[in-house]
C-alpha cells in the first residue's frame, strides 16, 4: 500500500514527473563520463616533484597539443622543456617497438639527477636511462616482479626479519628459537639473551639496538587466534568450479595480542623486564625507539577502548616505565590524529592533541611530562604537520577554518614558531590548497581550487606565501561548451538551529526552476574525515549522471563528521545510527524552501559502505523523509565490521549500543523501498553483514530488492549497479517506467 500510494501521488503531480528519466535523458546522463572527462580541461592536474638537492622540479603541463614535461627553475624564475619530446618519443618507439607519440609521452616513476641531463623511469613495464643531451636512451631491464602484500586486514605477527647489525658494525641481533640472540661479526660467535621466549610467547623480530651498541629492545608478544572471513567466488576467470578465499578480519571485541616491551644488555645479558601497570589493557603498543643518550626506550600506548592513550619511557637502568604524555577523555582518544616529534634536544617533544576541543599543537616537556605551552591555538584545525625545522625553530602545517566568514574545510598551509607566535599564512587565496615545499622550505609549489573555481597552481615563497612566479590557470572553456555546470556550494543550520552544515547541491544541465525534480541524497557520513568535495571535479562519478536523468542530488556533512571541532563529531560516539541524519534532513528541508523546484515529498538516499549503513539507517528509522533508499555494501551491523573502526566510534567492550544501531535489528521498520548491493567478494566490510539484513527482511515479510555482484569487492555497484540504481529511483521517486536497457547507449 506504500509503494502503491507513492507513485499514484507521483502520477497526480503532473506531467513533468513523467517526462524525465527517459532514455533520452539515460542516454544524456551516460554521455557525460566523456563530456565532462579531465580532457576537456587544459593547464591542469599540476603534480610538482622537486629536484632532489635543488630548487628546480618538473611538472606535466596537459596542453591542447598533447602532455609536455617542463622543469622549472625557482631561482631564475623560468620554465622549459624537461627534454626534447620528438627526440625521446623517437627513441622510445625504436627501442621498445611500440609507437609512441611526442605528445603522449607517459614516464612511470620518473627521477631526474640534478643537472636535468639524466632521466631514470619506467616505460612498458622495462626501466631506461635517458641522457637528454645525447639522446642515448638504455634499457636497463625488466621490473622485478613486485612480492605479493599482505592485504591491509592482515595484523603483522612480526616473526619474521632480516638480522639487524649494530650502530658500530661489531654485532647483528636476530630471532632465533623465539628469543633474541646476538651474533659476533668478526668470530660468528652467537649468544642467546633472552630465555623465556615460546612458541605462544615469543619476541618480536623487530629489534632495535642503542645507538652506543650496547643494548637491544624488543616486544615480547603473546598472540591470540585470530579470526576469519569467508568469501566464495562464484564465477572466477580461471576454473569453471568455484573459489574459497580466506581473509584475517578481526572484528569488535575479539581477543588481542598483548606486547611487552623489554631491554637485554648485550654484554652481560642483564635483562630489563618493565611492570606493565601502565600499559595493561592494551589496544595496540607502538614502538620502542630508542632515545639518543641510550638511557631509556620510548613507545606508546593505545588503551583498548581508545579512552586513555600514554606516550611512555622505560628506563634502561632502572626498568621504570614513566608517562611522559597522557590524553584522556569519557568518549575517545581519536588516535589516527596522531603526531609526535621528538626534538633532538631529548627534553622536548611537539604533540598534537584535541584536548582543548580542536586539534592543535602543544610543547612538552620530556622531564616535568607536562606541556610548556600550546604552540596553535584557536577555532580551528590543524590537519598535518609537514615539516618541524628545528634550526629555525618552525613548524609548517596546514589547517582548515583558520579564515572567518568561508567554508571551515578549505585547507590552507601556514607556518609558526615553535614560541606559538608569528602565524604566517603561506597560502592565502580562498580555496582548497595542495602545497609541495622544496627541500630546504624555501619555496612550495601551491594548486588551489574550489567545486565552482578551476584550478590554479602558482610557485610561493614559503618566507611570506608571496607568488613569486604563476605556473598554471586551468581553462575550462571546452567543458563549459559542454554543458558543464558547477555545483552549487549550500550551506543552512542543523539541528540545532546554529551550526552551519555545508553541503552541495547538483543539478541536471537542462534544468529548469519550472519543474519539480525528486531529491535524491548521496550520504557518506562518518567520523574520521569529511566527505563532500571540496575541489574542482569535472565529472563526480557518483553525482553527476544521476542528476542528468532529472533529479536534484545533494551531499552534506553533518554532525558526527571530522574537522568542525571535537564536540562536532563527537555526535557519533556509541551512536552511529544517528549518521547525522537530523543535520541532513534539516539541511535539505532549507534547501527546499529556497529552491521550491526540489520536491520534499520525493526525497530518496543512497550510499555505500558506511553510506550504505546509513542509508538504510535513513528509511527504517526516517521514512517520513526518506521515501527510497539504494545500500551498497553496508556495515550494516557494526559488531560484523572491522574492528577499529567500530571500537573506535561505538567503544569497548561491545554492548547494546552496537545492538541499537543495527539494521539487522531494525529491519522489520522497513516500510519504503530498499535496494541491497553487495559484491560475494567484498575484503573491506564482510559481505555476511549485507545478507544478514536480508535474513531479516525475509523473516519479517518485508518487500526489498537485492542485487549480488559476482567477483566484486568493496563497490557502490560498477556499472551494473550503477544502472539498477537509475532504474530504481526511477521507478520509485518519479514515478516512471525505466528504459529497456538495450536502448541505453552507455
């Protein structure tokens, strides 16, 4: 009866609900992959690499001929061809037999020396050596065929390395039997340091020696049995009968390994064996690294839960564990915020921290362990530190909402004292920054834009941030003879009342204010960053061609999300069902006042991931909004997902605040239209959690779709979601009967 009244309150609002999502206008949306590809935009992409040593480095200038490698020299503030392009595309296609074109040279993991006179880099899979001077191209060999990597779910058990020599060459340390052992160079004598070392409590061969050579630090670990997931291909390319895949994936509460760091004098084989009081409930241990005098080993401590994280000192003499750094807080340290440097001085370490409700940076002091003073300070946002200068005592940095009035995520690069005062912004134009800085920081390499700006790259003084020469102003004249329409940046309170959310809003190119066009919300909503594009994007694969069948489709960060403040995204904690849904109603209703063509009665939502939770999350706990929802590969129940970032965000130990969030437990709410995605061999959120959802569905008489992509991994849907996503939002938020699929022209 839903569904039945939905489209029949489509139908009676007139024609024009109707007249879209035609072929006419699928084929339209199809062709703007092409129309609005990065080739239509000339002077753009700007990725410096310097010159190691120098203050020159090269570029690929994208030009309406063709690519050009240009090298730019800083101190005489000119420009020029990186080589003669004939002369090397002529070499290039004599020596590898394969054609290539002077303005379509493409050089892979290119270095060039300091006089510019030689090039290394990788064409069709061989390495050469070019001198540009004599035009005498070398092929130096095939790449070795690159090792298999551990897929990033895999916790390294750190069995296994390489032997570790000494600072002075007279020892090498390695694992032997689970304990350390230490080897005499010059006499291949061995001697075991460490005895208590087991199968199931072995020592890390990570070893780390003093830098006076006379003691090694290593973690004794004790291991867990780790967990599991199970993928089957069905339709692998290789075989005819299907595949079982195995994958580590620990997930929230599962047991951990524990780490104890410890010390053994090489000499006398004196053990330094540390009380673990202050690193018990341990998350992770990172470390130990060595301090300069050889006295003590520093590492730090994430506590399970993530409410209390220490940077600690074990004493080499006396086997005292001391903090020298504690952040603590009743929600979460958000550790993957981390930076520490260690001044060389040993009594001094730069932190970055949040503890003020922004993330900023502080001085401490190694031997008081209490902060000297905050070095930034103020409503806003340090983002990474780039470089700590210790000679000049500088810090160069980028932050965003530095600058009142604008949008608060526009990144900008600064530098400051070590003292906290002489704040230089080194990147002043409104827009969102990308900076290279030479080596020596005497100059940075700046390309800005924003969604409706293209992009301009200029060479700064990295003293002041003056322009010291302009590189490149992005023309996009044919993109706009295109069609090409900029997003429009939106911004409107949140739930609150008081807080600006920023947002965008996409239109179709032949839109027009006299129709009424469904809404449609692209939701990517978590904590840990921000996810609404803040630079110059041509063609948005998720945006802009759904659009083009006539709809108006939005993305906004609302609560819960990174870089506003800490009580911004502390919105999530234990809470992620919240999914800033409040924020993005309230945004989208404001927007709809302003603009009457965008229909509050035909709002629909889509995502993946953690978008694709939270979509869901939108039609089962928010149906008077939400009218229709597409879920791609969904975390759909936190306690199936990966374990930090749940643990993180929902806390430990696992409890009814996992259990609330999940729309496995809320299925039986479903009241709108849903259409399940999951690729059978998603390594990134186990795809179980997608057909648990559908489990439940089916128990509780629910009508859904699902669509199951054979041999597709962590995906919003590839192209053939892409188009049973069209086809979907069609069908229930206009109304319409989608287009037979052998009339779309993809």
């Amino acid at each position: 009866m839903v569904r039945l009244g939905l489209s029949v309150a489509m139908l009676l609002c007139g024609g024009m609900a109707i007249a879209q999502g035609t072929v006419e206008d699928y084929n339209r949306a199809y062709s703007l992959r092409e129309k609005f590809s990065a080739n239509k935009i000339f002077y753009s992409n700007v990725t410096p690499t310097w010159i190691e040593g120098t203050h020159q480095f090269w570029y690929v200038r994208n030009t309406p001929e063709g690519r050009m490698y240009v090298s730019v020299n800083t101190d005489k503030k000119g420009r020029k061809e990186l080589f003669d392009h004939s002369r090397l595309a002529d070499a290039l296609t004599k020596a590898s037999g394969k054609e290539v074109k002077s303005s379509a040279i493409n050089l892979e993991r290119l270095h060039v020396n300091k006089s510019l006179d030689t090039l290394r880099f990788v064409f069709n899979n061989q390495r050469w050596r070019y001198a540009t001077r004599k035009n005498q191209l070398a092929n130096e060999g095939a790449l070795p065929v690159p090792q298999k990597q551990k897929h990033w779910m895999e916790r390294d058990d750190e069995k296994t390395a390489n032997p570790i020599p000494s600072p002075d060459g007279k020892y090498t340390a390695f694992i032997k039997n689970h304990n350390v052992y230490v080897k005499e160079v010059a006499t291949g004598k061995e001697r075991q340091l460490s005895i208590d070392g087991t199968l199931s409590n072995y020592y890390s061969a990570y070893i780390r020696w003093s830098p006076d050579s006379k003691k090694v630090a290593s973690c004794k670990i004790r291991p867990v049995e780790k967990r599991y997931v199970y993928y089957v291909e069905s339709s692998p390319t290789d075989q005819l009968q299907p595949k079982l895949h195995k994958q580590e994936y620990a997930k929230p509460g599962d047991e951990l390994p524990f780490k104890v760091p410890c010390i053994y004098e090489v000499e006398t084989g004196r053990s330094i064996i540390p009380s673990t009081d202050l690193f018990a409930q341990q998350y992770e241990i990172y470390g130990p690294e060595w301090n300069p005098d050889s006295r003590a080993v520093t590492f730090e401590y994430n506590q399970r839960g993530h409410q209390v994280y220490r940077v600690l000192e074990l004493s080499a003499e006396t086997g005292k564990v001391r903090p020298l750094i504690e952040e603590s807080s009743d929600k979460y340290v958000n550790y993957t915020r981390h930076f520490r440097h260690d001044l060389r001085d040993n009594k001094h370490i730069i932190w970055m921290s949040e503890r003020d409700n922004w993330n900023h940076l502080y001085m401490y002091d190694r031997t008081t362990a209490q902060p000297v003073h905050q070095i930034t300070k103020g409503e806003w946002y340090v983002r990474e530190v780039l470089r700590v200068d210790e000679d000049n005592r500088q810090i160069y940095f980028s932050a965003n909402g530095v600058q009142p009035g604008e949008d608060p995520y526009l990144i900008r690069y600064y530098r400051i004292g070590f003292d906290g005062k002489d704040l230089v912004c080194l990147t002043p134009e409104e827009g969102m920054h990308r900076a290279w800085f030479s080596g020596d920081m005497n100059y940075l390499v700046d390309v800005y834009s924003m969604v409706d700006k293209a992009p301009v790259a200029v060479l700064r003084s990295a003293k002041d941030g003056k322009v010291v020469m302009p590189l490149e102003t992005a023309d996009i004249s044919r993109l706009i003879a295109e069609g090409w329409k900029a997003p429009e940046v939106f911004t409107a309170k949140g739930r609150d009342g008081k807080t600006d959310m920023w947002g965008l809003i996409v239109r179709p190119t032949n839109f027009d204010p006299n129709k009424k066009y469904p809404v449609i919300e692209y939701i990517y909503q978590g904590p840990g960053d921000q996810y609404v594009p803040k630079t110059f994007i041509p063609y948005n694969w998720y945006m802009t061609s759904l659009a083009e069948l006539g709809f108006i489709v939005v993305m906004v960060d609302g609560m819960g999300t990174s870089f506003r403040s800490r009580e911004f995204e502390n919105v999530c904690y234990k809470n992620l069902k919240d999914a800033g849904l409040p924020d993005h109603i309230a945004w989208i209703k404001a927007a709809g006042e302003k603009y009457p063509y965008m229909d509050m009665d035909r709002v629909g939502i889509y995502g993946c991931s953690a978008g694709g939770q939270e979509s869901t999350t939108a039609v089962l706990l928010h149906p008077e909004f939400y009218k229709a929802a597409y879920s791609a590969c969904g975390c759909h129940d936190n306690r199936m997902d990966k374990i930090w970032w749940n643990e993180l965000w929902l806390g430990y130990p696992v409890g009814d605040q996992y259990k609330e969030g999940s729309n496995v437990e809320n299925a039986h709410l479903l009241s709108r239209p849903l259409m399940l995605v999951v690729g059978e061999l998603d390594d990134n959120v186990d795809p179980a959690s997608t057909m648990q959802v559908v489990n439940a569905l089916i128990k509780a008489n629910k009508d859904f779709e699902l669509v199951v992509i054979p041999g597709a991994h962590h995906t919003m849907g590839e192209d053939f979601g892409e188009h049973k996503r069209y086809d979907f939002f069609v069908r229930h938020l206009m109304g319409g009967n989608p287009p037979k699929w052998g009339e779309v022209k993809k």
